[in-house]
C-alpha cells in the first residue's frame, strides 16, 4: 500500500508499506478521504533532527469502508462506512471507560506513536470506528474525525445558542469548522483572520463580518458590532498569542472563551497572558479544550445531518495520496481552506 512520511525540513514522501493486519479486537479500514490538519503541519516543519520516526506514516483525520475484523469483533462488519476516532486507548482505564480515550495514560495517536491515515489502509480498535449515516460523505467523516468533533466538543462547553454572537479567531480548517458549527447552533459569527483568501471564504460559509486583525483594533471592532458591548463567546483556533490575547479582549463582561490552538509548543508561541485584574474584574471564564470525547460523537452527526451543516464547502483542494508532497507544499501557505486526500 501507498503511506506518506515526513522527512523534516519539509520534505513529504509517499512510500510502498505491507498492508495491516487485523488482531484481536482491531480492524482494517480502506481510506476513502483523509484530512490535512495544522497539526499535520506542525510535523511537517520539523527539522530532520526533530523528527522522531522518518517511517511513521503520517495523518491522523480518517474515513473508510471496513476491509477487514480481527477476532472477537462482533460490533463493526465489512463494508460499514465508519470514521475513525483519532486516538487508540487501552479500552479499561477510567479515561477510556468515560469515554475520553484522549486522556488515556496509555493513547497513541495517528500518525505519532500509531500509523496514521494518510495511506491506503489504516488498523484501528473496533470501538474506534464509528458509524458513519449514509447521507454523509466520506469527506464529512474525515472532518468529523478531528477538526468537526473539536470544534462541537468546544461548542458545547461554550453552550453556543441563537441568541450568541461568537467570535472565531483564525480561519484554517479547525476556525472554519467553527464558523460552520457556530451557525448551525443558531449563533451569529463574526471571523477574524490576517489572509484575504480565507477572510474570503469565511464570508462565503456565513461569516457576518470578518475582520483583519493586521489593520484593525479587533476588540474596538467587536464592541462596534455588539452594541458597545463585546462578544459573549470567543472561539480561538490559531494557538497565536495575540489572536490568544485578543479573544479575551473583545468578550463582554461574563464573557467566556474555548482555546484550542496550540501554537508553536516549546517555541516561545505557547502562552496566554492576561492581566488578572480584568480577568477577575470582568468575570471572564476562559477554558481550554482538547479533541472531542468519543462519546459525543453521535450528537456530532445528528447535527451535521439534521442541520445540513456544509462541511465540505470548506474543502478547497483534493488530491490523490500519490500527490501528497504537493498538497503539503500548498496546504503549508496557510491560504488554503481544507486539504483532503481523497481514493476513488
């Protein structure tokens, strides 16, 4: 089979691997559409030196048709269309049993520790493939798999309702998810993003204003469209320190704020400042939030399917796996919205 590794120092290779095999309890599934997500990148730029494995085939959004179950496996058949949930756990752990395979002391993720999904075929647990309904796309399932489930698992801790105005900040993938799901829970949007192309596209998708951060004040701009007020909610994907700063800027008093943007860890882009005096004096409540818990998963398709939510009018580029080194050099612009990798 086909699998793409990173090399460092931006170098993408798509290589020949022995198909998997499906033990106890795990399951083969033949790709039909893999995301490119920013932590994809992240990968991409490292150096040579920083990468720990050049083998490991990367990517960690998939969708697919079961090609095969490994004993003991009654709950998944072959040929059901599933996406695949991002992480592996132990399965008997409080976390796994509480549905946050996440936080499991024992996850590996796709594409780190565990090949990943930008290949031919992908072994995963049976628990982690889950059902996908037949009136979504296998593009659909590929979004869910990450940057759709972060973004609900957040919207839900931010109990985004029409009577919202949120505040997305950063307009890649995972912010464009947000603008999407925002909407389909009745909330007002407002985007916020440095690069024409997605201010573009946020517009396109629902967006009421998207604003430029590098030529505007984005909290006096906020207050502007809020009556004088600031935003209830803020939605903060780029892991930027100042788009970090500016979400907690441009929210009312009471305010609250998800961050799931990591940044550059470790390289001086990983931190959240905020005086504490407005913290406490405004009432804010800023939290983090980190993937989605497998078990919301189903509440994700009820929406996506009961309010028609548009995910794959967010996908500007698809590719074969065999041209992957291209789709990394474009989607690594930063001015696209999402990649996919998709097998006839």
């Amino acid at each position: 089979m086909k699998g793409l590794v990173f090399r460092g120092d931006r170098k993408a290779e798509v290589r020949d691997f022995p198909e998997p095999e499906a033990g106890p309890g795990e399951v083969v599934v033949r790709m039909k559409a893999s995301g490119l997500c920013g932590t994809d990148l992240h990968l991409y730029r490292q150096t040579a030196a920083e990468r720990p494995d050049v083998d490991r085939i990367v990517g960690h959004e998939p969708s697919g048709i079961v090609e095969s179950v490994g004993h003991g496996v009654s709950t998944v058949r072959v040929g059901e269309r599933v996406s695949v949930y991002h992480y592996r756990g132990c399965g008997h752990c409080t976390q796994c049993l509480g549905g946050n395979i996440m936080w499991c002391p024992d996850r590996r993720g796709y594409g780190g520790p565990v090949d990943g999904s930008h290949a031919d075929f992908i072994l995963t647990d049976a628990r982690n493939c889950l059902p996908l309904p037949d009136e979504l796309s296998f593009a659909d399932g590929a979004i869910m798999a990450c940057g759709a489930g972060t973004v609900f698992s957040a919207m839900r801790k931010l109990q985004v309702s029409g009577e919202d105005t949120v505040v997305v900040f950063g307009q890649g993938p995972v912010g464009l998810c947000g603008l999407l799901i925002a909407r389909a829970m009745g909330a007002r949007v407002i985007a916020v993003e440095p690069v024409s192309e997605r201010r573009a596209l946020s517009r396109e998708l629902g967006a009421e204003e998207a604003i430029n951060p590098d030529e505007a004040d984005v909290a006096a701009a906020v207050r502007d469209l809020t009556g004088g007020e600031g935003a209830p909610l803020a939605f903060e994907t780029s892991g930027n320190p100042a788009a970090r700063r500016g979400a907690a800027e441009c929210l009312r008093l009471g305010g609250k704020a998800a961050f799931v943007g990591l940044g550059s860890v470790g390289r001086g882009q990983d931190s959240l400042q905020i005086p504490a005096g407005q913290l406490i004096s405004r009432q804010l409540t800023l939290m983090g939030s980190f993937v989605m818990p497998i078990h919301i998963y189903r509440g994700l398709t009820d929406l996506i399917s009961r309010r028609q939510v548009p995910l794959t009018k967010m996908i500007t580029h698809r590719f074969p796996i065999e041209d992957a080194p291209e789709a990394l050099e474009l989607f690594d612009t930063g001015r696209t919205g999402k990649v996919i990798f998709e097998w006839q």
